[in-house]
C-alpha cells in the first residue's frame, strides 16, 4: 500500500485497485488508531481516530481532494506533501 503522506504522527495510504472496492478512500493510521476516509465526502466511514487527528486528516484530504481522486482512478501513485 503506497504511503501518500506523513505529518504530525498520521500517516495516510492508499491500496492499489486490484486490491481494493469502491467507494474511493484511503488508510489512515495514528498511533494504534485506524480509520478509512470516503475520498468524496471525506466522511469516516470505518475505524475511529482522535478528535486532532481527524481534524488534521481531514484539512489534509480537503487540501488535496482532487488529486486524490485522480490517484484513484489512475492508479497513478505519488508523495504529496504534508500538512504543516
């Protein structure tokens, strides 16, 4: 699973198509937590995270929304910066 990016102990990762089912999301993992983010509505739609690693998930995936889902769809892979 290709990390897309890290900042502030979260680490965010998509799989890759073959491996993975719609809707479009990603993994994110903070410290023992795990939660999967719907790429359309940047809703959790599995897992839990701390109330700060949810919000700072979220501004990094409103920040960066479209290029994700271009990711998705073209199974296309690559850094994108963190949040600072």
């Amino acid at each position: 699973m290709p990390e897309l990016s890290r900042f502030y102990g979260i680490i965010i990762r998509m799989f890759s198509i073959d491996r993975e089912h719609p809707p479009k999301h990603i993994h994110i993992k903070y410290g023992d937590h795990i939660a999967i983010m719907e790429l359309e509505n940047l809703n959790i739609t599995e897992g839990s995270l701390p109330k700060r690693a949810r919000i700072l998930a979220r501004e990094w995936a409103e920040l960066h929304q479209e290029e994700l889902i271009e990711m998705w769809d073209t199974q296309q892979f690559h850094k994108i910066a963190p949040l600072e």
